[in-house]
C-alpha cells in the first residue's frame, strides 16, 4: 500500500484523523486538510501540512455553524 499517492486531501474537521494525518506523514505524504469550516482541534493542526478550502457557496449552503475557521489567518502554507 505503500507510495500509491503523493497527496492526501481529508474533508473533515475531526480530530479522531490524527493518527491517520501522523501516518501518512512519517510515510512522506503531504497531509492536507478541508475543515470544512469547522474549528479545527489543535492536536489535528500540529499534523498538517496544508489547509484548503471548498467554495464558501457550498459552506453556506451546507453548514449552519456560526464557528467557521478563516484559512487566511492561519500558519500552514496552502
């Protein structure tokens, strides 16, 4: 299983992906995450590579959390 991709792109908020995120990095896939507008839980954060985000009309259309995170303000390189 090992090497059959370069990238990960998981869209989700959750932090129970942390051993999944911590994985794929120590094989040397690049981790990236779509909270999904979500508050991302800090032990998941610390195992990114990335962050990426989907069309904010499909986070209005979909989510009615009023937490949503702004990527721009973070430190992960997209």
């Amino acid at each position: 299983y090992k090497h059959q991709v370069d990238q990960i792109i998981l869209i989700s908020g959750d932090s129970d992906f942390v051993s999944a995120s911590k994985l794929a990095r120590r094989e040397g896939i690049d981790f990236i995450l779509d909270p999904l507008g979500a508050t991302i839980k800090p032990a998941l954060f610390e195992h990114i590579d990335g962050l990426r985000s989907c069309d904010k009309n499909f986070y209005n259309s979909t989510s009615s959390k009023k937490n949503k995170v702004d990527i721009s303000k973070t430190n992960k390189q997209i």
